[in-house]
C-alpha cells in the first residue's frame, strides 16, 4: 500500500537517515534523488539522447536535486540550459558540492548556466529558450513551498505553463510541481492565473507520496506521478507510522475484493436492508438498492415509509419492496418492526430520501439503539443526527457515516475552509470523536479506519460523477461489500465500495464521455469492474474451465 507522508515527516526521515544511525551522507542522497529523477523521467521520455532540455533550480536543495539531474541527463546525451536562481554562497553544503561539479562540466555547447532572468532581453530568450526545447523541468521548489509564489519564480512558472499549453514541452516536476503546498495540496494564489503554481506533465517524488499530491487543487498540477525510495533505509520508510495515510489503488482492493467461493450460494453473499426513503425522494432509496444489487449483494430488502411504497414496488424485481406503516416518511411507530426484522439483515443502510422531519429522527434514534447488525448512514440520517455523537459512539465502531463535505461541516461543527486547510486531520479528528467509520466524500474521498484511525486517499474517480444520486448507489454499495464473502471489516468494505463506485463512474467516462452519465448506469458497469480486478487473480482450481475456454 503507497503511503502518503506529510513534509515534517520526510524531514524527520531525511534527519534519521543522515544524522541517526544510519550516517548517510546528505550528498549521497540529494545524489539519489537526482539521479532517480534522470532515470525515471528519461524511461518516461523515451531517452534524453538529442533532447534540449531547460532546468531550473531554486534556491534549497530542490534545485539541488536540479544541479545533479543536470549531470546525468548530459551524460545521456542532452543539452540542457540550466537556470540557477540561488545565490552559491546561500546553498546547503550537499546543493553547493553539486553545483561545483556541475560548473566543471559548463560550456557554451551542451550545458550553459545561467542566472535568473531581470532583463526584458533575458526574459524573451527565456520565452524563446522554452518555445525551442523539449522538456522543462522543474527544481524550483519541493517540500519546501508555502503561501503563493514570489518572483522571479511567479513569471518563470506563469512562462513554463504558457509554452506548455502552446504544446511546445513536457514538463518534469521533481518532488513536486512548484507552487503546490506539500501539506495541503493548496496551490499558489488559489484560483487567480496569475502567480499560479506549475502544471506538470509527471513529477517524480523522494521517499513516499506526500499530501500534496493526492490532494485536489495539488493533485491536478502533478501529471502523472513516480515514487522513488531514492536509497532511504526500508526501515526508515516503515516507520513513518505515526497518523499514517495511504492511496488506495486497485491491487489494495483486489486483496480484499477477493473472487466468490465455486460452491457459495445466496445466503453466503449477505442480507442487505435498505431502510430509507419518503415520498418525495423513493429514488434515492431505489438508487442506493440498485447499488447493492450491483455488488452482487445476496438479497437485498427494501423497507420504505408505507405511502412511498407504491412508487418502489416492481420498479426493480430483484429488489424485495415492502412499506413500513402508512405515512409517507417513517415515524418511531415504525420502529418496531425494523427492529424485529433486522435481527436476519447482514447490514442496514440508511439515509437516501430520508426526508428530515422531527418524527423520523425519533424512529433513527429508536433503531439505531436497538439493531445489532452494522449500520451504514448517509444523506438525511446524518443531518438528523447531527447532535448525537454519544448514541452513535456507543454503537462501538459499528457504523459507517458517508457524509459529503456539506454533511460533513455540519455534523463536525467545522467550517468549510477548516475542512479544506487539513481535511485528512478533520477526518482522522470526527472518526475518533464519534468512534466511528468515515467516508468523506469529496475529490478525492477520504475513508477512516474507527479501530486504527489510518486514513485512506481513494484514487478513482471523476467530475461526470458530481450529480444527484451518485451518494446513493456508493451507499448501496458498502452495504454490499460489508456482506462480501472474506471482507475483515468495516473499513475495508468502505474501501472497497468507494473504490469500486469511482473506477465504475471511470468506466463510464471512458463510454460516455466526460459527465451525463447517470448514477444507475454507475452502478451497471459494477459487473465488468469487477472482472477486470479479478483478470489477475489465479482462479481457484474448482473454477478453471475443464474443456476450452482461456
Ligand atoms: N536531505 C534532504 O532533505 C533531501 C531533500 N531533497 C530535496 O529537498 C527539497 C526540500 O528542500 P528545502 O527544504 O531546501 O526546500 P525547497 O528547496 O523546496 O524550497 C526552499 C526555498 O523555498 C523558498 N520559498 C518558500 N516559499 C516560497 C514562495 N512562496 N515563493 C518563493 N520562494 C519560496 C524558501 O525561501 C527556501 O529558500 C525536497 O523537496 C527535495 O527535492 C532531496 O535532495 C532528497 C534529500
Ligand atoms: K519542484
């Protein structure tokens, strides 16, 4: 599993790696990484050889790393124009003995440094410079970034993304794009053009993933991304377990998405209760019961207010329909008799539809201190239990919560803008608190573990799938997976369920186009998801074709 680490943690790590037992000498890293970066982007670029490349190195050792990727792509046969845009007397020790060794190699043919640009006439051949090269890549600044950027890194970067848009470079970020807060994934000015941060085309990253670039706006700037362990001690990079995050990708989900039992059966794959639903919204209960079925949940029931009933029943046959009283949204008379059903449910889910009346918080309030099974709880269900934090923490970490951001602020008490400066502590914050399983939705949604307080960064997913209803299907969806045969936990069916749902919406963009596909059509390519996880799993033996077949 990729971990994602914060900038204080890789400088800890950096500190035990060269100061602690370890001894590493800080110039053999900035070495590494340097080199990492020649290697790993040359393989992406198809070679260096002929290429004209313009690098520019900042002032801390992320244009350290610059001055020794210098070194090794003219050793491979590029001509790099190198702009060094610190002064050599402010450098770190390790950032100045590769700069020396760089100076060595300077001439007028293959390898010219440069300073930074203050004239009109630097600035045009700067412009003409990146017009006529290929690559750009940027050491301008790493870890080290905050706040927006200031000049001449502004223009310089402003520059790079304007001859990239004119398609004339691929850019190479190294750690990470210039401008893009390692922390946060806040980027340089917010939204304004102007003094933005750089958008690369790939960057490659030392150590382990940080925040940054997982994290939206950040995400976006960093193309497509390489971790390179850069030599670090293994040990080194196992301890980073203090608050650990982790990017969730296919091969975690297909160790625990593992492929049916030949000889299982209906009971085997769960009893899912979707109990949720009013009059004015059966579609969000039908949705999320669409999206259990699609999970391949066993059986699934669903349990709407007694008046809604006629607007569920036969719409969907697999779908077991029944109204719950007589009123069109549930009421604590209603209690009861989900109670006493329950005690054959797998899982519950509630939420969709729901509708927020005073009653139905009652009827919340009854059931959930009486069911034993694990409860999955969305949409309205949260709204309505907002103040309930002891009821819910009682439930010993029996429950999944899905709120979207909105939900989220107004269950925790956080502003937007709280949410938005660190929504993996705010996350990893609620789940403690209220003892709880987390899905915060959002790009991208984030899942925390109610028994180890791990933070999982889920990595599919797309803007076709910011519409109405796309909550229910996913809330369908964990129930199922809470029921799948061989799931550990609660955490990891959530996992699962938000994974599936965006490489669903993934597929559907790829068939569709880029939004308008629908929340059901979601949930429909389910089936063949699922395949393509298990197209590298071995089958077990009793389900190997006998005659045929591949
Ligand atoms: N031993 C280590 O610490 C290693 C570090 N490595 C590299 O070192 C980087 C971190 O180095 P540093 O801590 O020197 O940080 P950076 O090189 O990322 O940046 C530090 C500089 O950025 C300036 N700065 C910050 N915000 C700015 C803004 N808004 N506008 C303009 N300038 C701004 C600061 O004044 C400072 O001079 C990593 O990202 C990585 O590339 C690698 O060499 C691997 C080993
Ligand atoms: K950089």
């Amino acid at each position: 599993m990729q971990k994602i680490t914060t900038a204080a943690q890789m400088r800890n790590m950096d500190r035990i790696a060269m100061h602690g037992v370890y001894a590493m000498a800080p110039v053999v890293l900035m070495e590494n990484a340097g080199h990492a970066v020649a290697e790993r982007a040359g393989a992406w670029l198809d070679g260096w050889d002929g290429k004209d490349v313009v690098l520019f190195c900042g002032k801390g050792n992320n244009g350290g790393d610059g001055f020794v990727i210098a070194r090794h792509i003219l050793a491979a046969g590029a001509r790099v124009y190198v702009y060094v845009l610190g002064k050599e007397e402010d450098y770190s020790d390790e950032a100045r003995q590769h700069l020396h060794t760089l100076q060595q190699l300077a001439d007028e043919e293959t390898c010219l440094l440069l300073s930074a640009p203050q004239s009109d006439a630097d600035w045009q051949l700067l412009q003409k410079r990146l017009l006529a090269s290929s690559v750009v890549i940027d050491a301008m600044l790493g870890t080290g970034f905050h706040g927006s950027l200031r000049q001449p890194l502004a223009s310089i970067v402003a520059e790079v993304n304007a001859a990239a848009a004119a398609g004339a470079v691929t850019v190479i970020a190294v750690d990470m794009p210039t401008g893009v807060n390692s922390d946060t994934g806040a980027v340089s000015n917010g939204d304004d053009d102007e003094d933005g941060p750089l958008f690369a085309d790939m960057t490659v990253t030392f150590g382990a993933l940080k925040r940054g670039l997982v994290l939206y706006p950040g995400r976006a700037c960093a193309g497509h991304v390489e971790v390179d362990p850069i030599g670090m001690p293994g040990p080194l990079l196992m301890q980073l377990e203090e608050n650990p995050a982790y990017l969730l990708q296919e091969s975690d989900i297909a160790e625990i998405v593992v492929p049916r039992s030949p000889d299982s059966h209906k009971g085997t794959h769960g009893t899912i209760a979707i109990v949720t639903g009013s009059s004015q919204m059966a579609g969000a209960a039908l949705m999320a019961a669409h999206g259990a079925v699609r999970s391949g949940a066993g059986k699934v029931f669903l349990r709407v207010p007694g008046a809604t009933a006629p607007y569920c029943i036969g719409v969907q046959p697999e779908i077991m329909v029944r109204g719950v009283g007589t009123g069109d949204h549930f009421t604590a008379a209603d209690a009861d008799e989900i109670i006493a059903e329950s005690k054959n449910w797998s899982v519950l889910a509630m939420g969709p539809g729901l509708g927020r009346d005073a009653e139905t918080k009652e009827f919340l309030l009854k059931v959930l201190a009486a069911v034993t099974c694990p409860v999955v709880l969305d949409a309205d269900a949260l709204n309505l239990l907002a103040g309930e934090k002891a009821l819910i923490a009682s439930r010993g970490s029996r429950i999944i919560m899905t709120p979207h951001l909105a939900e989220f602020s107004r269950i925790s008490g956080l502003s937007m803008a709280e949410i938005k400066a660190d929504p993996i502590a705010a996350a990893r914050q609620f789940a403690s608190e209220w003892k709880v399983n987390l899905v915060l939705k959002g790009a991208p949604t984030l899942i925390v573990s109610a028994k180890t307080g791990n933070v999982y960064v889920n990595s599919t997913g797309n803007a076709g799938m910011a519409c109405g209803g796309m909550g229910d299907v996913l809330t369908g969806m964990i129930a199922a997976m809470i029921a799948h045969q061989g799931m550990s936990d609660l955490c990891s069916a959530a996992c699962a369920g938000v994974y599936l749902h965006g490489a669903a919406g993934d597929a559907c963009r790829k068939d569709h186009g880029p939004y308008g596909f629908t929340p059901m059509e979601t949930a429909d390519v389910l089936p063949q998801v699922l395949a393509s996880l298990e197209e590298d799993l071995a089958l077990p033996i009793l389900q190997q074709p006998l005659i045929g077949g591949k």
